[in-house]
C-alpha cells in the first residue's frame, strides 16, 4: 500500500503498521473478547490519528485483516483470563464477567466454573501481576500464603512467562562434573 510523504513513494507493508500500530496505541489482542470490539477500537483510532486517516479503505481492510488473522490465534482460554483477573480485583461484576464471556461463546454455567477452578491458583497470581492488578505488598503477601520462597516464585512466574510468549525462559543444561 503506497503511502507518500513529501512527494516519495513508499510501500508499507500492512504487517509493518499493524505492528507499530499495536506498539503506539497499547493493543494487546487477548484484551478483546470479540472481534467487533477490536473493529470497534480500531475505527476510533483511524478516527484520531491524522496519518492513518490517509490509508483509504483498502488499507484499513488489509490491517483489519492482519489483527484478525492474530485475533483468531489468541486461545479464548487466554482472553478470558483477563476478565477473570478483572472480576478477581472487583473491578467487574459477576454479571459483566458472564456477559463478556457469552460473548466468546462459553456459558455461564462454564465461566463460573473456569473462574472458581482458576481463582486460588499460582496462574492467577501471576495473571494479576502481569496486568498491574496487585497494590504494593500484595504479592509477597499471595507468595507467602502459596507457601513459595521468592526464588521459587520467581522460577514459577518466568516460567509462566514462557508458556504464555511474553519472554523467553532459557534453561542451562546441568554441568557435569569432570570425573577423576
């Protein structure tokens, strides 16, 4: 898609300002739990920003395509675990929780049990963590009662880290000693 700026014609790829759309505005696609709300937040950031207001629509249809090709490849069990963390802290109500999850398709009688299954584990923790739910003191406090030393705590949370993609976790093979 051509964009030209002070008379140089320049090809941007829709992947490229997906990405750089993403990283301005604090996109996080697990944060939608459908995909018309990701048009929704999509078409009023076109509305505001001057630059993307020159795309047309043919380039708006082609980002529009890239973030739902990524919307599609967050797990509903992912995005769900925002609005349980949401619920957990008191900031949504149970019924708003059940809503949002009956918009991605799982019944209530389903969320309620996801939410009690989910709402006393490590995996909540760090979830409430992650999302910068937890007030000064409240994780040491939640690492005690797991019965975790710090150390312990940190492995689990990088760990964590890991198997959701936010940051790799390198693992060092053990060394051998040399035999005499």
């Amino acid at each position: 898609m051509p964009i030209i700026s002070r008379g140089i014609k320049i090809d941007y790829e829709p992947d490229r300002i997906w990405s750089s759309l993403r990283r301005e505005y604090n996109i996080s696609l697990d944060e939608f739990p459908t995909r018309e709300a990701l048009q929704r937040r999509l078409d009023e950031i076109y509305d505001r920003d001057k630059y993307l207001k020159n795309l047309g629509r043919r380039g708006r249809m082609e980002i529009l395509d890239v973030a739902m090709k990524g919307f599609e490849e967050v797990p509903s069990e992912r995005r769900l675990e925002n609005f349980m963390g949401l619920r957990e802290r008191g900031i949504l109500s149970a019924s708003e929780y059940y809503y949002f999850a009956e918009q991605m398709g799982i019944t209530e009688s389903d969320a309620e049990r996801r939410y009690r299954k989910w709402e006393g584990s490590t995996e909540s923790i760090w979830v409430l963590k992650e999302k910068g739910l937890l007030n000064y003191g409240e994780l040491s406090k939640l690492i005690r009662t797991k019965r975790l030393s710090q150390g312990q705590a940190y492995r689990s949370y990088r760990i964590w880290q890991h198997e959701q993609g936010i940051r790799p976790y390198r693992r060092f093979p053990k060394r051998r000693r040399p035999t005499p």
